[in-house]
C-alpha cells in the first residue's frame, strides 16, 4: 500500500478549483520538460530503463517526505540530467504491477539547464509530433498532448 503524500503545492497553476492541499493518492511523479527552440517546443524523452530503445517521460516513485514537485524534479534530473520548473498539471496515469497500483501525476516543466546525470539513459529532444510517435504507451501520449496545449 502507498502511504498518502501532499498532492502538490497550491502555488503550481493547474489545480482544480476549490483545491486544497490535502492527502494524495499518487505514488510516482513525473515530468513533462519542454524548451522552445526556434519558436517551436521541443520535449524531452527518456529511453525506458527495461526497454532499450522504446522512449517515455521521465517519473519515479515519490519518497517519504517529498512532494509530488519535488520528486518530478529530483527524476528529471536523475533520469535526464536536467534541472526543471514545475509550471503546471499535467495529467495523471494509472496502471498495475505487481497487482499493485501505481498512480502518476505528471507536470509540465520549463527547461532550466543541464545537471549532472545520475543514470546512464539516452534522451532525446523532440517536437510535439514527433514526441508523440516515439512515446511507448497511450497513457503517456495522452499526458503530453494535455502538457502541449498548457502555457508554459
């Protein structure tokens, strides 16, 4: 079972109205990192950890004590090596390992500059359409095409 976290922080545009802090049911975090790059987004994608070759977005679990902010940052710039701002809500997935529940809030996240990378992960910098065909899973493209139409 997932203990319950702060869902995210009230100052993050995105929240439903009438939003609260209050008790999450996420367990992962994840980024949606865009740049502008000649007057066009790019995102970024990270290659799948047990699948070589195949591209995501970069999550991972939220530790104890951390925010879902937070922890979408620490794995971007784990995964990725990039420091990111949370902007926005993204989106959210769900899916099932293990027959247990894991539940992602995604962010929208300005690009803010290189960092140190932790693992040894390819990425990639892609345009919006281009981002869509390379990502491995529906739900994820779902997400980016929700982060795509947000002001960054």
């Amino acid at each position: 079972m997932t203990p319950d976290i702060d869902c995210f922080p009230s100052r993050i545009s995105g929240a439903p109205p009438g939003y609260s802090p209050a008790v999450s049911r996420y367990s992962h975090a994840g980024g949606v990192v865009a740049r502008t790059v000649g007057g066009e987004r790019e995102y970024l994608l990270v290659e799948a950890r047990r699948h070589r070759g195949e591209w995501v977005l970069p999550k991972g679990h939220i530790e104890k004590g951390e925010t879902p902010e937070a922890a979408a940052r620490r794995e971007v710039e784990e995964e990725a090596g990039v420091r990111a701002e949370a902007v926005s809500r993204a989106g959210e997935s769900e899916y099932a390992v293990d027959g247990q529940t894991v539940r992602i809030i995604f962010f929208l996240m300005r690009y803010q500059g290189e960092a140190g990378r932790q693992e040894d992960r390819a990425r990639t910098w892609r345009r919006y359409e281009d981002a869509l065909r390379l990502l491995r899973f529906d739900d994820s493209r779902r997400v980016l095409t929700q982060a795509h139409a947000l002001r960054l």
